[in-house]
C-alpha cells in the first residue's frame, strides 16, 4: 500500500446520550438536533470555524434519507460534499475511517466525521435478513448472543456470573460519566436477578437505548490549532462478512466441525490493525472494546488478542479491567452506561480513546499517562471496525 | 426469546439455534415439542414440518423444525 499522510484528530464533540422524546422530564429533541450539537461542540474544541470543513461523513442508521444533510443544515450548507454511511452499529468509526482517508490519501485537509441517531423503542431492529427468518424469530439481537454466550459458556467455562460481571463493572464506570444514559451501579444480584430475555441473556446483559450524537473534526496535522497533547491515527480498519458466519452482529463464526473454513472477523480485523498500526496488543494503554450484550466484551478482548480465549473472565474477576487495572476497557461505562444511539456509537469509542489519551477524563481518568489506545465496534452485516490513536 | 420480536408471531417463549446435519451442513431453525430448559448443546434431534403461524388471510405458514430426537438423526449445534 502508498505511503499515507498523517491525520491528526482536531477536535470532538458530544451530546449527553440519553432519551430525548420529551417525556418523564426528558427534554425533547430530533435526532439531526443531536447530530448539529455534537458537530458545534467539536468546532468549538477544535477551535475551527465550520466553513474550514471540506468534505463530512455521517454514520446514522435508523434516520431519513439525508441523515447528515439535516443535521449540517441547521449549522450551514457551503457546498461541502456530504456522504452518509449506514453500517449499523459501527457506522460512526465507518465514517471516522472514510474521513481518515479522505485526509491521508491528501484529497482533503479538515474533514468532519460524526454519528447520531434517535433510537426506535424495543429490541434493535435489523432490516439486514429476509423477511422470512424475522417471520421465524431468527437474528433477534439478544438472542444471537445467547446462542453464542451458550457456546462460549461450554467452551470456556465461562459463567452467567462472569457475564455479570461486566455489566457491574461498566456501569460502575458509568457513574463517573457525566453523558453516559445511566449513571448508576448496579450490583451483581441485581444483574443475575433482571428480567430473562434470551436464556441466558438477561435484562442488565443488554446495553440500553439511547438517542445521541458524536462528531470528530480530523485534519492534516499542519491544520492543527494547537500543538499540544496532538493525538494521530495510527490505524483504521475495516472488514464486512466473513462466508460462513452464523448471525449477523456478535463476531460469531462457525463454531467448529466441517464448516469452520475462515478465520473470525474480529481476529481477521486486529490482525489487519496490528499489521497497520505497527503496534500488538501489549502496546495499548486503554480500550474501548463493543459490549453491546455484556458477555461480548469478554470474548472481544480475547480475540483482540489482549489475553487468550477463556482467560477474560478471570482477568476481568481480578480487576485487570477496571479503570486502575492492567488494561482499562470501556472507561466511560462502555454501550452497558453509555446506551447505544446506533449512528454516534462508534465514534463515541473513539472520543473517549481520544480524551483518555490527553489526559482529560477526571475521575475516570486511566492512570500511568496513556499513549497508544485501541476502539472495536461490531455491526450486523457483518461489520469489525478497529480504531488505534496514539500520542 | 422470552418475548416476540417484530414479524414473529408463533408461540412464545421460543427456542431458535443452529443444528448440524451429518453432512456438516448448520441449518438455523425454531425448536419444538419439548421444554425448552431441556434444550442442551450436542443433543440429537429430528426433522418435524409443523405451523410457523397463520398469515394475515387465515393461511397456514408451515415451516420446518427440529425436535429432541426418538431416533438418532442429526444433532444440535447450540
């Protein structure tokens, strides 16, 4: 591959992830609202002026056509292209990665990538299969990770407890997450006695709804206002399906037998990052890894190679996860606090990868001065999408 | 699934998973005739054809199912 020019992340900006349908004391708000919200609040940390924008990429998923021309023309259409990205739930880092290489290839300078979006209510609706496997009750989001948590329970010895565990733990850092939709612990008893929803996916396995918006300015680094703390990408990745894949949005593959033919497509996709970023899984300092059902957080590090298959729950049981231990993950309460506004998701990671690694996060800050960061998404499709940003 | 998703209307709660046939060959599909807390990883099933759900005419949907097995056939995935 060419050799590509250095993108530097500018400035990002958020919304409180939250339910904005004006009920219960919820403001009400339309979901190109949170889109332009997110996007102002990253002009203005960025210290740019919108009409510095060449070209934005809009990951939304549930919106009308025009998702990222609603929300730029309430801020003001120049003539700037915009592309609008539905990859489900890894379409804010789809968009992240087009604006990327709109940026190192040299087409473009200042480039804008955000996400938003206003959830419909219920289990995540996926238009991604034939009518007729919906009609059979197939590719229910809670239900394919049931299936996948059932296999990796027999595999590994993994527990209902260890899943638990992960909500406990995201949520506890949730409480230290001003934007995140739920801000409250949750105690273990609490997890394992939710309501069942998939066997054994119960009600607090599953991350909640949520409207928000994320926008991330990029830009060539002699764009940049301000010279300090200059957080780079160091890699941005991308693979769609992998032939023989079992469901849609988990990272499953081919449980083993005859049909187990390619590799999984989250351990193709951190392959293909480590190879970019020049870096492995012992050079990253904090991680923001894709529970969007809570067991997938343990079976994501492992294939992200961070431990090995079946060792997670035990690290995550003696705290290497936690926000002081070995390995951060998911230091703003991960999809489990944040909720999951299907287009912002993804580019939400990466802010808190980007605030992480210049030390802005207060209370939730990771310790020992973190340099080199790492994002994972899935989407239904299927869709790995990898992040790395480095200081 | 405990409740039914969007376009499902068979009974519920359901039991969906994956069965591999002798051939290697994984097959996705609704379980029956059984309880569902029954349901284990590897166990041997059979064929059935029964109603998925009647359409908005009054039709039978049919559909194919897998049940625990009487007889040694195929088995279950997970």
């Amino acid at each position: 591959m060419r050799r590509l020019r250095e993108v530097a992340i500018a400035g990002v900006g958020l919304t409180r992830f939250d339910v904005y349908d004006g009920e219960k004391g919820h403001a009400s708000k339309e979901g190109y609202e949170l889109g332009m919200e997110a996007i102002l609040k990253a002009l203005q940390d960025a210290n740019m002026e919108w009409k510095h924008i060449q070209a934005a990429f809009c990951g939304t998923v549930y919106q009308n056509t025009g998702s990222g021309h609603q929300a730029i023309d309430q801020i003001g259409m120049t003539g700037l292209p915009i592309v609008n990205v539905e990859n489900a739930c890894s379409s804010g880092a789809s968009a992240f990665r087009l604006a990327y290489q709109s940026i190192a290839t040299e087409l473009y300078d200042i480039v804008l990538a955000f996400g938003y979006e206003k959830m419909p209510r219920g289990f995540i609706r996926s238009t991604a299969w034939p009518l007729w496997q919906r009609q059979m009750g197939f590719n229910v989001q809670p239900a394919n990770y049931a299936k996948e948590a059932v296999r990796y329970m027999k595999e590994t010895g993994a527990t209902e407890e260890d899943f638990a565990r992960v909500t406990v733990k995201n949520r506890k850092n949730g409480a230290l997450n001003t934007y995140a939709r739920f801000q409250k612990e949750v105690t273990l008893d609490e997890v394992l006695s939710s309501r069942m929803i998939a066997k054994p996916m119960r009600l607090l396995h599953c991350c909640p709804l949520a409207d928000g918006g994320a926008a991330i300015i990029l830009c060539s680094r002699n764009k940049l206002k301000s010279r300090s703390k200059v957080v780079t990408v160091a890699a941005s990745v991308l693979n769609s399906g992998i032939y023989g894949s079992e469901t849609g949005g988990t990272g499953s593959t081919g449980g083993g037998g005859s049909v187990r033919i390619h590799n999984d497509i989250v351990e193709l996709s951190a392959k293909e990052a480590w190879k970019v970023s020049g870096y492995g899984p012992e050079d990253i300092d904090v991680v923001e890894a894709y529970d969007t059902m809570a067991p997938g957080e343990l079976w994501d590090l492992e294939k992200l190679g961070f431990c090995k298959k079946g060792e997670a729950p035990h690290l995550l049981g003696e705290g290497a996860f936690d926000i002081n231990g070995r390995l951060p993950v998911n230091t703003d309460g991960g999809l489990m606090s944040r909720g999951h506004p299907l287009g912002a998701t993804a580019a939400a990671q990466i802010i808190e990868i980007y605030k992480q690694l210049r030390g802005e996060e207060g209370p939730r800050q990771a310790p020992g001065n973190p340099k080199v960061g790492l994002a994972h998404c899935m989407g239904t499709g299927s869709n790995s999408v990898i992040t790395i940003l480095k200081r | 699934m405990q409740k039914p998703p969007e376009f499902y209307r068979g009974p519920v709660p359901y039991a969906e998973g994956f069965v591999e046939l002798p051939e290697g060959v994984r097959v996705q599909t609704l379980f029956t005739d059984c309880n569902l807390d029954d349901l284990r990883v590897s166990m041997d099933v059979e064929l059935v054809i029964e109603k998925l759900h009647e359409d908005e005419e009054g039709n039978e949907i049919v559909t194919f199912k897998f049940r625990p097995a009487t007889s040694n056939k195929g088995r279950s995935g997970g």
